[in-house]
C-alpha cells in the first residue's frame, strides 16, 4: 500500500500491482505534471516538447511495445501497455524531489508473462532509433485475467476501427486465393488461448499444433495433469513441459503456467538461435590472434623501462606507447603495493595517461576464450580455445594481487575441468581451498588484535595499543584477508571439486565433499536461498550414492532434486537406475517416463538421452 499524500513518511513504491491493470491517469494531469517539469527541468523537458510525442492521447489498453536491448536490432523487447499509474517518489529529510509533486507517470505493462512499467515518456519519444515503440493494435487475449479486469474499469478492449487492417477480407482471399479451413485439420483458435467454451463439439482440433509422437503419448500413462492431478494427460502445452486431461484444465491453469510457458519457449528459441550462430574457425582465429598488438606499431619503439628495442613480447597501450609484457605487468604491480603512493592508479609509465590493470585484462581474456569454447560442439575447436586460454592465464601465473590471484587460480580450474585435466583441477581447487582457510585465520587474528586494540585504548594502555596497531598493519599488509570469496563463490569451488573427484570415479571422496559443503556454517543462509546450488548438491549426492551401492539413499535424495526443477537435464537419470538396481523395475519405467517428458524441450541431445534411458529401463538392465 502506499499513499499520494506528500507528506508521508518515506515508503517504498511497490511498483505496478494487479489493481493497476486497466486504470489509467487522466491526460489532463499528465499535461499539469508535464508543464511543472519543463519549469522545474528546462533542459531535460524542452519547452516546445510535446506530452505523448506525435500521439493525441495515451496508448489504449493493449497498444503493442517494441524495443531493443542495448540498441541491438537482435534483441527485441516486445511489451503490452495494461494501464498507466504515478510511481511515487521516496521522500528523504533534506533532500528536494526529483520530480513535481514527487512522482513520475509510467506505464503499466506485461512483458514476459509478468507486470512491469516503462516511463511514459519514454513510450512516447519523437527519436525514431530509440526508445519503446507503438508497433501494433490491441490484439483479444492479451492475457483472460487481465482483460477481465480492465473490462470491471469499463476499458474497452475491442479494436478502434482505424486499427482495423485496410486490407479488405475480399482482397485477402484474391491474394491468398479461396481456401476453405478444414475443421478435421486446423486448431482451433479460442481453444489455444483457452477460450474455447464448446468442448468436445466444437469441430476444430483440441490439440497441439506439432502432435506429441506416439512413443510420448504412451509414456503419459506414468504422468498427472498439471491442473487437476488427474492420470494419463492426453493433451500437451506449447512449451512441452505442462500436461492437461483437456483444454478446460489447460484454461484454469493458464494463468499459473503463463510466465514458465513464456519462459520455456523463449530458452528454445535462444537455444535455437545459439546453435546457428555457432562461431566458425575464422572467428576462432580473430580471437586468438586478439590479444596480439599490431606489429607495424611497436616495432619502432623501444620498452621505456628496460630499453628493449623492439619490445619483449609487447604490450601496446591504447595512447600508443609499447612495453615489454613482463616489464608492464611488474611495474604496475610495484605501484599496487607503494603504500606511500597516494595516486596508485594504472597509467602509462611515459605519457601518465589511463592503462588497463594488466592482469585483471588477461584473465577476462581467458574468461573470454573459455566461454567461447562452450559454443563449440567440435572437439578440436573447443581445445583450440582452451588451451589459448591457459596460455593467457600463465602470463600471471605468480601473481601477488589477492583478488587475481583466487580469479586466476579458479579459472584456471574451471578449463582444466573443461579439457578433462580434472587430477590438476583438483590441485588447484585444493590449493584455492587451503587459502580461504588462510584467509579466515587471518580475519579471526584481526578481529582479535582489533577488539583488544579497542580494550587497551579505553583504560590508556597507550604502548600495548601501538603494538597490536603494528601487528593490525602488518597483517593487512599480508593481504590473507582479501583471499576471502564470497559464499556463492565458496559454494560453486566444492561443487566444482566432487564434479572433478566424481570423473575420477572416485565417488566417496566426492560424497565427503558433498557433505563438507552441506556442513559449512559461512555458506548455509546462502545455500538455503539458492535453489539451483541445492539442486547440483542433491543431484551429486544422488550420483554418490547410486555408485556406491546405497540406492535408498540415492533415490531419497534424487527425488528431492526432482520436486526442486523436474525440468533440468539428467535430474531423473540416478533416481531411475537406483530404482532398478533396487529392484523397483515398475519405478524405474515410470520415472524414466517422466524424464522423457519433462526434462529440457529445448536439448534434442538430452531427450535421445532419456529415451535411451527409458528403454534401458524396460529392458531391465
């Protein structure tokens, strides 16, 4: 709740609610709102600036929105206009608004399945190359429950007649020629809104576009609707991961499945697009070769620090002065550490103009290379990346700087996992490990030295206080408490290692690590707020415990992991064969089944999987 009264207290905007959808701020406020602005901010709301840009009015409930995402004519933003309603302003003692009468006007709008709001002004600006745009006219459905509601506002939510298409239904059929729909072959229309109120007479199809195949509609046995949790679904959603007995539960459902039907289809489509952007070897090449500094450039120079003419493997900043990589890399790191130094910013040793932290560059471009090679299906091109990435990483590889060197050492980690080198990527998680432990004695010995620091202050000790002063000083110095990482960070290094330890096949020392990371006080309120962390915890530990022999165990906690994201890859895969292996054949097809149904729509790879893995399970072995 919150309230249009200025002098309240300060609050909160909760941003738009459902009471939102459907009501709309009068054009006249708008106007009086505007006109303050353009007194209060001249040179932001110019005086010949118009309200709505070109328009008359607002946009009409149902007004399409496009927008790009950073400019990029790749990424399109598309949005709903539902209402417009005042975002209020917090009030902060001493400190004027920023807007008259301590509020903005937005839109209210339904992007992606949720509500959100855009300012509305910028859903109405005159530059054609930016902002949101008007694309199109209300379209019936927008969403069932939101239209009912801005219809209780009395919003009218048919068409205007100028959106209507000039386009005559006669000149469309002498363009398209005279087709006659076939009821026995086409969808109907309202059912795939979930509209449609005929049921079982209507003559057009109440079923998905794409028919499931008959290998899917067998396996729907083993399921529940989605709505009423009734047995044997026969009727599949869009996205392929809900389930309904009819098109009446795939209505009452709607509203609850929106935004992860929305959201399904949208990682298929990215998934999709992903797959034909693949990189190719020429672009491979460019990355590579990135690093290297045109040569014609330096060639001609000497290293102003060791004189070195040309320079030892160059490094050439951007204001066009050349260095010897060693030669940069120890100057800055000299600068870093000159406590005396009051300015310790990165900068060109001759010309004092702005240059990269060196090492901070280097690993990104390694983070770089290992994220390109995740695009990569062909062995040799991923190898090719990875190994380019060591190469930049052992550029610092005797880094002193504590934030690099815990960056450097777990991604150098994360490839050597990547290239299936997991003995050394468990030396070096081992050692990132040994190095927090450092770093949590050095910040107990601080907190330590500073709470008797503060007790010999209080009752004058004035020798004793500048003693633990020194010891303070020379332990920051150290830089043991800057190795600390943050729990999120902690939590993906042990999930990491038991990744490593399991490939070996060495699964009770990967168990162990699964329960050390269970038992680690600095990391539980994280842990239990993040749902993906205890899904990659329990599915481990189901793996663990599956190889070895403990199948009850494995299935209990499986099935956890399960109720957690039915949808992620492999998640049934252990529960299955622990199921078998118990003896449980029947189980073990049905969970099977349900792998076939529900994990990943978007991975062909992974469905080949489960079907494998279902006929595995009929078979019996």
């Amino acid at each position: 709740m919150y309230f249009l009264n200025t002098d309240c207290d300060a609050f909160e905007d909760p941003g738009p609610q459902r009471t939102d959808v459907g009501v709309f701020i009068e054009d006249a406020d708008l106007v009086d709102w505007h006109a303050k602005m353009q007194v209060k901010m001249p040179r932001v709301f110019l005086p010949d600036e118009k309200v709505f840009g070109k328009e008359t009015t607002q946009h009409r409930y149902g007004t399409k929105l496009l927008a790009y995402f950073d400019d990029d004519k790749n990424k399109p933003m598309r949005a709903t206009v539902l209402g417009s309603r005042w975002q209020l302003e917090e009030r902060l003692p001493g400190i004027p608004p920023m807007c008259a009468d301590y509020r903005e006007p937005h839109y209210t709008i339904l992007i992606g399945g949720q509500l959100s709001q855009i300012g509305l002004m910028d859903a109405h600006d005159i530059d054609p190359d930016i902002g949101w745009k008007a694309v199109g006219p209300y379209e019936p459905s927008v969403n069932p429950d939101y239209d009912a509601l801005a219809q209780s506002h009395g919003i009218d939510t048919r068409p205007r007649q100028s959106e209507v298409p000039t386009e005559t239904k006669q000149e469309q059929k002498k363009k398209n020629g005279k087709k006659k729909t076939d009821p026995s072959t086409t969808v109907c229309k309202f059912w795939l809104k979930g509209r449609c109120n005929r049921g079982d007479r209507c003559r057009f199809l109440h079923e998905k576009e794409r028919k499931p195949s008959e290998t899917a509609m067998v396996l729907h046995k083993y399921i529940n609707c989605d709505n009423c949790g009734k047995s044997n679904p026969q009727l599949r959603c869009a996205c392929e991961v809900a389930y309904y007995c009819n098109s009446a539960c795939k209505a009452d459902h709607l509203f609850e499945h929106e935004s992860d039907c929305l959201r399904t289809k949208m990682i298929c489509a990215d998934v999709a697009a992903e797959k034909e952007g693949a990189n190719g070897d020429e672009e491979i090449c460019e990355i590579v070769g990135s690093r290297s500094n045109d040569g014609a450039s330096h060639m001609d120079q000497c290293c102003s620090i060791c004189l070195s003419e040309p320079p030892i493997n160059a490094f050439l900043l951007d204001c066009g002065h050349a260095f010897c990589y060693e030669c940069l890399r120890r100057y800055q790191s000299h600068v870093a550490r000159d406590m005396e130094r009051e300015d310790r910013r990165n900068l060109c040793p001759t010309c004092r103009q702005p240059a990269p932290h060196l090492e901070k560059m280097v690993i990104e471009k390694a983070l770089l290379l290992s994220g390109k090679a995740n695009a990569h299906s062909d062995a040799s091109k991923k190898a090719i990346l990875l190994n380019s990435a060591l190469a930049e990483l052992d550029k610092v590889s005797d880094t002193e700087t504590p934030h690099t060197l815990i960056q450097h050492l777990v991604t150098k980690a994360e490839i050597f996992q990547k290239l299936e080198r997991h003995e050394e990527a468990i030396q070096i998680i081992s050692r990132v490990i040994e190095l927090q432990r450092e770093a949590d004695e050095a910040i107990r010995m601080g907190d330590e030295i500073f709470s008797n620091m503060n007790h010999y202050e209080a009752r004058g000790m004035q020798e004793e206080f500048e003693l633990h002063n020194e010891l303070l000083a020379d332990l920051l110095n150290k830089g043991k408490m800057h190795l600390k990482m943050r729990p999120d960070d902690v939590i993906e290094l042990y999930l990491s290692l038991a990744q490593c330890q399991e490939s070996l096949k060495d699964h009770g020392s990967a168990l162990d690590t699964y329960k050390k990371l269970w038992s680690l006080e600095e990391v539980q309120s994280t842990l239990e707020n993040s749902g993906p962390s205890q899904r990659k915890l329990f599915m481990g530990s189901s793996r663990c415990y599956y190889h070895l022999g403990q199948y009850e165990k494995a299935i209990k906690i499986g099935q956890v992991a399960i109720e957690m994201n039915k949808h992620f890859p492999g998640i049934h895969e252990y529960v299955a064969l622990s199921q078998l292996a118990s003896g449980d054949a029947e189980s073990a097809i049905a969970t099977s089944a349900n792998a076939v149904l529900y994990e990943a729509p978007w991975d062909k790879g992974n469905k080949t999987k489960t079907l494998d893995l279902h006929n595995k399970m009929k078979s019996g072995h």
